[in-house]
C-alpha cells in the first residue's frame, strides 16, 4: 500500500521484533510504530486515499475481470485449434480451468 501513496513505509522486523530487550530498543521500537501511525493518519495519506478509492469505485472489475477470460480462453482455444492434432471440443471448453490451475 506504501508504493500507491496510502500507506506508511512498512516497518522492518526488527521495528517489531526486538533482539535484546534494552530500554533503548523499546523506545526506537515505539518510535518506529508512533511515526508511521503519524503517517498513517496524515492528510497526504488521506487525500491520496480518496484519490485511489474514486478510482476503484469507477472501475467496473466484474466486466475487466469477464473481458480478461474471454480473452485468456479464445487464445487458448485458437492455440488448440492450430496444435489440433489429439484434442476434441470437449477439451477446449475447460481452458478456463486450465487458467485457474484446476484439472477437469
């Protein structure tokens, strides 16, 4: 989430996970996790929040998603098609199993 702009940078383990647990290491540990609850609630990170949910909310992902396995499956079927040799009309309709990794 850090890399589209609505997230602090991640923490390290070692922010979380300490090795020795020394007063120091405490403190930079809960310094570490107060900045990026900081960053977190920031009105950069809101604003870019807002600005990737309209994105989202305009987008239509039932019809990308079908657009993208129509696709996938035609290809798939015109390759069986050239290949020909040993496949029969059943077998090119479980091209979408294939993409999902299952076996009919």
């Amino acid at each position: 989430m850090f890399w589209l702009g609505v997230a602090p940078e991640p923490l390290r383990r070692t922010h979380l996970l300490l090795d020795e647990e020394d007063v120091v290491r405490i403190a930079q540990a809960a310094d570490a996790l107060s900045n990026a609850l900081k960053v977190a609630l920031s009105s950069k990170i809101k604003e870019r929040a807002s600005e990737v949910s309209k994105k989202i909310s305009s987008e239509d992902g039932v019809a990308e998603a079908l657009k993208v396995l129509k696709e996938e499956i035609l290809l798939n079927s015109s390759q069986s098609l050239e290949a020909g040799a040993g496949r029969d009309d059943q077998e090119l309709g479980f091209g979408i199993l294939r993409l999902r990794g299952a076996t009919p």
